[in-house]
C-alpha cells in the first residue's frame, strides 16, 4: 500500500508540474514580425542566417523572454497586416512607408538606394530629370525618397516609364528584366542589390550607375493599433543601444559583410 501511495503521490506531482509547465508556455510571449525578403536586411526564413534585423530582434527579445516569429510576405501584405494589428513588426521600414507606426528614435540601420544597369548602358542617374531617358524597375509600396516616390506615382500606369513589381521575389524579377531588356534600370538598397549579386551568377553582370543622395533610417516598425506595441517599441530600442555600445551589433553585421554606413 505504501508503494502505491508513493506512486500516486508522484503522480500528482507530475500532474501538477506538467500543469505549471502547460500554462507557462501558454503565457509565453510570441512577437511577429514580417516582410518580404531583403537580404541581408531579412533573408529567408529557411535559411542559417535569416537577416541582420531578424537575429537582432530574436536576441534583443530572448532576453526577456518573448519569442520572435520570423514570416516573409509580399511588401504591400506586410505593411496592411502590421497596420490591422495581425502582425506585431515589419522589418526595414522607413517613416516614409508608414508614418502611422512606431517608431524608435534609434534606427536599426541606414538604407540608401542606388541604380543599376546592364555594363554597356551609357546612361547614368543624374536627378530624376534623367529618368526621363529610361524605363525604371521598382517595387511596389517602396519608399525611395519624395522626390523619386513622386516620380513614380506621376508615372506608374506608364509602362515605358516605370513598371513595379510585388511578391517576395520582387528584386529577382526586376533584375531578369533588366538582363533580359524589359526595363533599362533597376533600383535597390546598396546592401540588398550588393548581396543579391553575391549570390547570384547572372546578376553580378549588373553595374552601378548612381544612387540617390539621400539616405534614410530604417527601423523595426511596430503595428499602431496593437496595446503591446509601445512595450516592445521600449525593449527594442534599449537591447538595440545596448547591443551597438557592447559591440554585438556590430558582429552580427560583420556576419553579413555590412556596416552601418551604407
């Protein structure tokens, strides 16, 4: 009898901490954040290393616990789903893609975007009066700068102007189009279009010819409608000083072969 008595007991223990483990993970945090891929800003979800934004967000948030949920979706659904508040972040925004979010004072990185063209182009990019001689690639939802953002939507339903482009494979379809002479000159980040080559074949064909002057803060960009949003603004912002003043930030940048300089 005592020996059953034992076993029950331990059985009730094992209930009881099974039941204490159960509810923790239900109490467990999981924050979401979203974009289409722009590697090494944020890669595929697949892959050993996911992006510099997607390893700092996973660091700075395990450090209190909460769980980051990495997902690629097309530019234009990320934005709306982070809007709706069905998405807690969405990663690489500037304040001119969506000024209703939050935002840090302190930017994750600095996006400049440049030009890019087949070798034997003589054309290069000299404001964007000199648009006006080519056909532009770009991707739909981007927000380049207010000048070229108003260029494009004066433009957009003119295909021998300018053609946008959306999906997750948004980069690799405008550069096919500028090998393939669909458009003459694509625009892209310097660090995306510099890794895209990197890794692809065809594309290191592609030249540089101009970037604009500008270059912009991007931010991990938090939903304007969800209550958490504030809280984890604050945790981001402070791991993120933390991480740049204790040199982690900047190793996870080495990894990818950046600087914040673009």
């Amino acid at each position: 009898m005592q020996a059953v008595i034992r076993r029950a007991g331990a059985a009730l223990v094992g209930l009881l901490v099974s039941g204490f483990l159960g509810a923790a993970v239900a109490r467990a945090e999981t924050l979401v954040i979203a974009a289409d891929i722009w590697c090494p800003i944020n890669c595929s979800a697949a892959a050993e290393q996911r992006g510099i934004f997607v390893e700092l967000a996973e660091q700075i948030f395990a450090e209190h616990g909460i769980r980051v949920e990495y997902r690629t979706l097309n530019w234009a659904r990320a934005l709306h789903e982070t809007r709706s508040g069905r998405i807690d972040a969405v990663i690489g925004a500037g304040v001119r893609d969506a000024p209703d979010f939050l935002f840090g004072e302190t930017p994750t990185g600095i996006s400049q975007s440049c030009f890019y063209a087949r070798p034997e182009r003589a054309w290069r990019y000299q404001g964007v009066d000199s648009l006006s001689a080519v056909t532009l690639g770009a991707i739909n939802g981007y927000a380049y700068s207010e000048e070229l953002d108003n260029y494009i939507r004066a433009h957009h339903a003119r295909q021998q102007r300018v053609q946008l482009v959306s999906g997750d494979h948004a980069l690799a379809i405008n550069v096919d189009k500028v090998l393939h002479g669909r458009v003459d000159v694509t625009l892209e980040n310097r660090w995306v279009m510099e890794a895209f080559r990197a890794s692809s074949g065809e594309a290191r064909e592609l030249v540089q010819v101009g970037c604009l002057q500008v270059r912009s803060p991007i931010y991990l960009a938090f939903s304007p409608v969800r209550a958490s949003s504030a809280r984890y603004l604050a945790l981001y912002q402070d791991g993120l000083r933390r991480f740049q003043g204790d040199g982690r930030y900047e190793r996870i940048m080495q990894r990818y072969g950046v600087s914040l300089a673009p």
